[in-house]
C-alpha cells in the first residue's frame, strides 16, 4: 500500500493506494497517530484506489476515528469501491463514518 | 473438478503468496473480481488468526490450503498443526449495532467469513485443526 497525503485548505488528504492489510496497516496507524500528534485533526482518507481491505484495515480506520473525534477533530472516508463498501455495510461501520462518493462531497464537511 | 493447494509458513509475510495463489487459481477458474476479493478476505482473517494464536512455540509450522471448483460449488479446506480452536465457536461480535463510543476494536474477522461463507465448518483430526468452508461462486 502506498500512502499519499496532500494538505489542502488545512484538510490533510490521505490517498491510500493498494491493499490495506494486516501486513501494512502499522503504517496507515503510524500516519495517522503523527498527523494526530502534529495538530493536523481534519483527516480526509480518499480510497479511490483502495482495492482490499481487511479486518486488521477496518481497525486503523476505527481506531484513526475515535482518536480524532476525541479530539474535536473530523476524520471522512470517500471514494469507497464496492467491494470495500460491502465490507464498511457487513461491519456496520457506515453508520459510524462519514462516507461521502466523491472528494469534493467530503471537502465541505471540513 | 479442479483442485489448487498451496502450503504456506506461519508467517505473516506469507499473506502476499495466498493473494497471488487466489488471484491465479481466480483468473483460471473464471471466478469474478468480486469473488476473488471475498476468498482472499476469507482467507486472510482465518491464517491471520492461525498464525497469531494457533502455535505457542517459535516454531515454524506449515498451513495448508486446499481450493477446490465443482459444479460452481467452491471449497476451502485449510489445515495446521496448531493447538485445537475452532475459530467457529466464537460468537459474533454483539456490538455491529451499537455506536462509535460503545464499539470495541476488533472481533471482525471470523464475522466476516462467516458472513461471506455459506458453510463453515471445524473438526480436530489427529494433531491437525482442519477448516472446511463453501460458498456457491454463481
């Protein structure tokens, strides 16, 4: 999985790019627990190009979004391919998170 | 009916050859894009939790992995030499409704398979844990 963040109007942007899996997701952990510790508490996470998820990925994603609403930070998903969705409705996760279809959507939420 | 077995280590890295395995046998078999994400799932949280808690030694151990297609019927069946747990007896997470504050980290995994599964099954045969599941691929 490659990681790209981009800052844009104080959102930082995380485009995650392959697999997301219990060989990486340390670093989506790591990523997000430094944005956190640098005062960056906006978190947008587009997954236009996620193409797997698994449990061990759907738990960064939960725990990146308490840690930020706990502090009064806003942590949004967009761009979720189907199969990833699938896995966001099985887990009941898109009643916790913010999904919107595009990034443009996801931006006014900041 | 056609049949595809691979044997892998109890190593984590090794979730990168069970991609590549499910991908090929995937492609082959014609199974759709969709299907092959739900197997590699499938199988990416069951050998996650076999590797993780099935050997109290530092051993290494291999697990195996047999596939096969029949009639659109397909069939896992996953082997290792493991201390006994039938990963199945676990119950479901009981918090899929609950919101964000009351929800714990983890306990997706079997959930999955067993959401995406038709059938699961465990037995213990000799000193071997054996996993048998299905799923009707059309």
């Amino acid at each position: 999985m490659e990681i790209v963040d981009t800052l844009q109007d104080g959102v930082v942007i995380l485009e995650l790019r392959g697999r997301l899996d219990t060989t990486n997701y340390s670093f989506l952990e790591e990523k997000i627990m430094k944005l956190i510790d640098d005062n960056r508490i906006h978190l947008l996470v587009d997954c236009t190009d996620l193409s797997y998820i698994s449990s061990s990925g759907l738990r960064i994603m939960l725990m990146g979004l308490k840690k930020v609403n706990s502090v009064k930070g806003r942590f949004v998903l967009c761009c979720l391919q189907e199969n990833i969705r699938e896995i966001f409705e099985i887990s009941g996760f898109t009643s916790i998170f913010s999904i919107f279809a595009t990034r443009q959507e996801a931006m006014k939420q900041f | 009916m056609t049949t595809a077995r691979i044997i892998i280590r109890n190593d984590i890295q090794e979730l990168e050859r069970i991609r590549e395995f499910i991908e090929r046998q995937g492609d082959e078999w014609n199974l759709s894009a969709k299907n092959i994400f739900s197997i590699n799932l499938v199988l990416e949280e069951l050998i996650t939790n076999i590797i993780f808690y099935g050997f109290d030694d530092d051993q290494v151990h291999d697990i195996s992995i047999r596939m096969s297609l029949k009639n659109d019927m397909l069939r896992l069946r996953i082997e290792d030499d493991g201390k006994p747990f039938n990963p199945f007896h676990v119950d479901a997470p009981e918090d899929l409704d609950k919101s964000l504050e009351e929800r714990k980290i983890g306990g997706l995994g079997i959930y999955f398979v067993r959401e995406i599964m038709d059938t699961c099954s465990y037995e213990r045969s000799g000193n071997k844990n054996r996993l048998l599941l299905s799923k009707q691929v059309k």
